[in-house]
C-alpha cells in the first residue's frame, strides 16, 4: 500500500519540482496528494489540509467538483482532442462566444493557448505584429516595476520580480518599467501617472503596448493599487498609439470582487489575457481576447505574408474547454460574485485580528484576495517556511510570498473554514 514516505522517495528519485530547491527537501518533506474533495486535499496517510492558495490560484469550486467531473465525463465520450487548425468543436465555440459576452467590450476575438505564459508571448507578439502589419516597428514593451507575466522568456522580459528574471537578463528582449503606485491611495496612484506620462511619451513611437496586472500584483508580493491609476493610463496610451494588455490571468474569474478587474477602473483593453480560473482549475487553457481592429491587421490573402503563424499542439483542447463552460455554468447559476462579496466582507472582519500584532506591517485585501505583509524579518530567515510548516500540521495549506502571506481559497470555502484558515495563520504569525 503507498504511503507518504513511500511515495516521497520514489518522487525524489526522478522528478525536479518547480519553483523548488530541491536541496531543501533533505529536510522539508514533499506533501504526497492522494485526493481532494471541496477545499479540502488528502495525503495518503489520512491527513486533510484546507486549500486556501487555490493549488496555485487556479481552483474556483473546490477540487472534484461534481459538475465539472461530470461535463468532463461527457465531453470525453465525444472528443478528447483535435488540431485547431483548419478543424473547429463545439465546445470552444461555445466558450469563445461566452467569453466574449462576458469580457469588456472592446474584446471580440478570441486566441486560444494553454497556459497563462503562453497567453502573454501571445499578447505580446500580436502587438508588435499588429504594428508591424500597420508599416511600424516597435520593439518596446511597458510594464510597471515589480509585476511578473510567467516565466518563459518573453513573459519573464515584460516582468520585474528580479528573483524569476535577473539570471536570464542576457537573453531577453529589451523592455521598459515604470513605478508602480506604492499603495492603494489615489495619491500613489496620480504620483506614478507622472513618471507613466514621461516615460510613455519619451517611448511613444517605440512602445507597442503596455502590459499590466490589473489592480493587484500577485506574484509581486500581493501588493495593490487604485484603480485611478489604469483609467488614467488608458487615455495616455489611446492618445499615444500604445496597446493595453490586461493579464487577467491570475485575477479574473471573480478574484478582484468583479468577474474581471478591468471593470473596476473602467478599462477597454485592446488585449485580455485569460488562464488559471479559467476551467476551474482542472485543465492547462489559456485564451487572448481582442478587438476586431487587431484581428483585422492579419486578415489576409495567404500570399500577403500578414498572418499570425503561431501554435500550441493542445490548442482549444475540447476537455479543458468543456472544463470551461462548466465553470461559466456554475457563475451563472449560483450568483458566485455576491456569495464572493459576503465572503470578502467576512474574511475582512476577520483579518482586523492581524493588526493588534507588532511584527505585521500592512492588512491588505480586494475581492477575495487578502494578504498579511510582516515586517522585521530578514529574508534569509525565512519566515515563509516557519508558516508553510505550522499552518500544514495543523491543517491549512499556505504558501507565503516571502514575508507575506495570502489567502486566496476556492470560492466554496464555507465560513467555519474561512475562520480555520485565518485563525491558522494569526497563530502562526503569533509564534514567530
């Protein structure tokens, strides 16, 4: 019979982890998964952990959903697969048409792909094709300072979390920062338009885009900014010739409080990069929503050498679509944006305990994404370690970014597990 330990060895024999060093795992042993149900997942040695990350942000509606199994079930006896090009399905049909009625409306095309990296080198490419289409090279693209967009090289070049990109800086393509606010204030937000506005118009013949997290920086420690600052920045990049891309891909679907974060400042990007949340957490698919005027600049005759020559062997893979429009069933039906509203109203109450604490520097939260940032402690001690492990053996699953910890649960978590959870984590903080 497997076990943990079992199962641990074998693993280590043959397998390099992500975003892991291995070394570590001398003295840190690897969590065996042997099921989930809800926002609950197992390990073969009977004991139950709360998912409060979401497995990586990815799982909305708990893990085995029974829905979503079952559409996956359904759609597997039909088609598993089929090359997307020349060939179409039902199921991505229907998703793109889904999609596009639900996205900002300045979104009318849809890009499919398999993960949110891929959505970005998507993006980006198309951009710069679209103006090279157009009789326009340029090579630039714009970012804020301490975003990141994934890890393959273009997604890496567009980012600023120096601990993903600063070992490949030789081999990337040449981009450009700006200061992100510092803060959730509209001061911090009008104080970064100024160095937006200079450098965009110091750039503005050579910026194909300008690509962004909407109001909350994930993987850049959580940190969150008023949605001033992206309203204003559209109207400089309209009047300059830039693109907006909206990397949605970790805050759509319901994270921010709305279904996409560009609805609350108001924002009609010319591109929406979509991934994660997309299928629920079940299946690698990512899609690039665009406007008709980008999908226009490669509508073309074959010979004119305009079009836009890029694929993925599990494009619009009819399971992960299916997957989707399971998902999508499920918004509809349950009213999940005001069930997230009252939850993140909860978890907010919840969270004023973490202040009366002298090493916690900042509460931050939006929709139901909250994060603690700690402070006093150097980054070699490695505080984020000291809770992964306290919050595991007492049955919550958290993974800290450095000194912060985030909380970022499938929206089925029931408000006794919103209380573990939380509560969890302020014992582990206490400890420290």
């Amino acid at each position: 019979m497997i076990n943990n330990s079992d199962l641990i060895k074998r693993d280590l024999s043959y397998i390099f982890h992500p975003c892991t060093q291995m070394k570590d795992h001398e003295t840190l042993p690897l969590v065996p998964i042997k099921r989930g149900k809800g926002v609950y997942l197992y390990d073969f040695d009977g004991n139950s952990y709360i998912d409060a990350i979401s497995s990586w942000w990815v799982n909305l509606f708990g893990h085995s959903n029974d829905y979503i199994n079952q559409k996956i079930k359904e759609q597997i006896e039909e088609l598993e697969h089929v090359i997307f090009a020349g060939f179409t399905h039902e199921p991505v049909v229907k998703l793109a048409q889904r999609l596009i009625k639900i996205t900002p409306s300045s979104l009318q095309k849809c890009f499919f792909a398999d993960n949110g990296s891929s959505a970005v080198e998507v993006a980006i490419k198309m951009s710069f094709h679209y103006h090279k289409n157009k009789g326009l090279v340029k090579p630039f693209f714009l970012s804020l300072t301490n975003s990141y967009h994934g890890e393959t090289l273009g997604a890496l070049a567009v980012g600023d979390v120096g601990l993903y990109k600063e070992t490949y800086k030789e081999i990337m393509i040449e981009t450009l920062q700006t200061p992100s606010p510092k803060d959730t204030t509209l001061k911090s937000a009008k104080e970064a338009l100024v160095s937006f506005e200079e450098i965009t118009e110091k750039y503005k013949d050579k910026i194909s885009a300008f690509i962004f997290e909407p109001l909350i920086q994930c993987a850049g420690s959580m940190k969150m900014y008023h949605p001033y600052f992206l309203k204003e920045a559209q109207n400089i990049c309209r009047q300059k010739g830039i693109h907006l891309i909206a990397d949605e891909i970790a805050v759509g679907f319901g994270r921010s409080g709305t279904m996409f974060a560009c609805e609350q400042a108001d924002v009609e990007p010319d591109f929406m990069a979509l991934s994660k949340g997309l299928t629920g957490g079940y299946l690698p698919l990512s899609v690039v929503m665009m406007s008709d005027e980008i999908y226009s600049a490669f509508y073309c005759d074959y010979l004119e050498n305009r079009s836009f020559l890029h694929s993925h062997s599990y494009t619009g893979n009819p399971l992960a679509c299916a997957a989707a429009n399971a998902s999508l069933d499920l918004f509809e039906k349950y009213d999940i944006l005001e069930k997230n509203r009252k939850k993140s109203e909860y978890i907010a109450k919840k969270l004023e305990i973490f202040k009366k604490l002298p090493n916690v520097k900042e509460v931050r939260q939006r929709g139901m994404i909250a994060a603690v940032e700690l402070k006093g402690y150097d980054f070699k001690e490695r505080v984020n370690l000291k809770i992964f492990k306290y919050a595991l053996k007492n049955g919550v699953l958290l993974r800290p970014l450095g000194n912060i910890i985030y909380f970022m649960p499938p929206y089925i978590i029931e408000y006794e597990e919103i209380d573990k959870m939380i509560d969890t984590a302020y014992e582990a903080v206490k400890a420290l």
